[in-house]
C-alpha cells in the first residue's frame, strides 16, 4: 500500500462542465503523476508533477491542467468536459532511492454524458 | 516516440502450467527500465518486477520472471505454476527517466486467462 488516494471514485458529469480529481498520498513523496486508461491504449501519461508548483505535460494533455499547491495533493481538473474524456483515471507515485518504482492509485472512473 | 508492443491480446494456459507474455519495445535510450504491472477485474494497477537496462541478470520476483532480451528490445514475463488468481490483464511498460521522474510508456496489454 503506497498510501495513495483518488477522490472521487466514480463520477458522471454532462458535457462542457469543470471537473476536478484529486489524489492524495501520504508519504511526502516528490513525484506525482496521472494517467488515463482507455481499452486499446493501455495508460497514458497526462500530466506529471516533479514537486510543489512544478508540472509539465504528458503525451495526452490537451484538455486538462493540473496543480500542485502541497506535497500531498495532486489535482487534475478538466476545465470543459468532453464525452472524450470519459476513462479511468490513475493517479501514481516515484518511490524508491532512484524514484524507479512507480505505485497507483485506485483509479477514477469519470463519464462524460 | 516510444512505442511498447503486446501482440498477444489474449491468451490461455492451465493451470499449474508456465506462460510467457510478450513485450518489445522501442528506445533509443542509452539507461532505461522495463516494468510490468496486473491488473486484476477489480481495476487496480499491481507491480509485478523491473529490470533494468543495465542489470546483467534477468530480474526475478518469486513465480515472476523477466527474460530481458537487449539487442531484441523485448522484456518477457514468464509467470511460472499458474494459478487461478494469475487471471487478469498485464501491461508492460518502459521508463523514461526526466526531471520529472520516471515517466512511463505503457502497452495496450494481455489479457491472460487460467483454466482448470
């Protein structure tokens, strides 16, 4: 158990509404990211943080923006929903003396009506 | 682009039997790292081993193995003694390492079921 949580876990919101997911862990760990688990695509990187305030983009990040205001937080908002964002999403940590190994989150399953 | 590649959507094997999931990948990366991770039907992302583009042996985590194969890219899981609760989805992914950490390249995955 790496200590991480996703809030919520489930959401249906309507299309062209804000939307915010929140992961939290609890071990101060530095490095932050999430991911988006569609069939056929395995999980792609949307957005990652390398510490407070610092993020950049993943592969898939058009349409989301992230913030890290704590350690502990790490938040994913999706300014104006599209039913293309409907997926899980998978909040993950670096952990280890070289941050190698990567844990998840138990996942978000958004759907956008 | 890094690209990670499972050909085999879907497989068998019975139980108490060997199985060998498949991964190549792309990389033009001197220093890197190859992951694989389950997923069971209940959705969260368990990892399995890792190995390093630099370790001399193949890694091994109890039935888990990793046939690293460098000059061919490919990183196998061998998963020894199959049992029923070895049913699930298993993603190989490879490590790219950043400022930003380690960012990962994932494959669209196997899907492996064990059978009486």
């Amino acid at each position: 158990d790496a200590g991480i949580t996703q809030s919520p876990r489930h959401k249906v919101t309507e299309t062209g509404t804000p939307v915010t997911l929140r992961c939290h862990q609890t071990e101060n760990h530095r490095y932050m990211y999430w991911y988006r688990q569609d069939p056929g695509h395995g999980l792609r990187l949307i957005h990652y943080s390398y510490g407070v305030k610092d993020t950049d983009k993943g592969e898939v990040s058009d349409g989301y923006s992230v913030s890290r205001s704590k350690t502990e937080d790490f938040l994913l908002t999706l300014e104006s929903a599209t039913s293309s964002q409907t997926s899980v999403y998978f909040c993950a940590i670096s952990v280890g003396d070289s941050f190698y190994e990567q844990y998840f989150g138990p996942g978000t399953r958004l759907t956008v009506t | 682009a890094q690209k990670i590649t499972q050909t085999q959507p879907g497989m068998f094997v019975q139980e108490k039997e060997a199985v060998t999931l498949d991964c190549t990948y792309d990389t033009s990366d001197q220093s890197y790292g190859l992951f694989w991770y389950k997923q069971p039907s209940s959705g969260e992302m368990i990892f399995l081993i890792y190995q390093g583009s630099y370790d001399e042996q193949n890694a091994t985590e109890g039935r888990y193995s990793l046939n690293f194969q460098k000059a061919r890219k490919s990183a196998n899981l061998v998963i020894s003694a199959s049992q029923l609760g070895d049913s699930a989805m298993y993603f190989c992914a490879k490590r790219r390492v950043t400022r930003g950490g380690n960012k990962l390249t994932f494959g669209t995955g196997t899907q492996l079921k064990v059978e009486l």
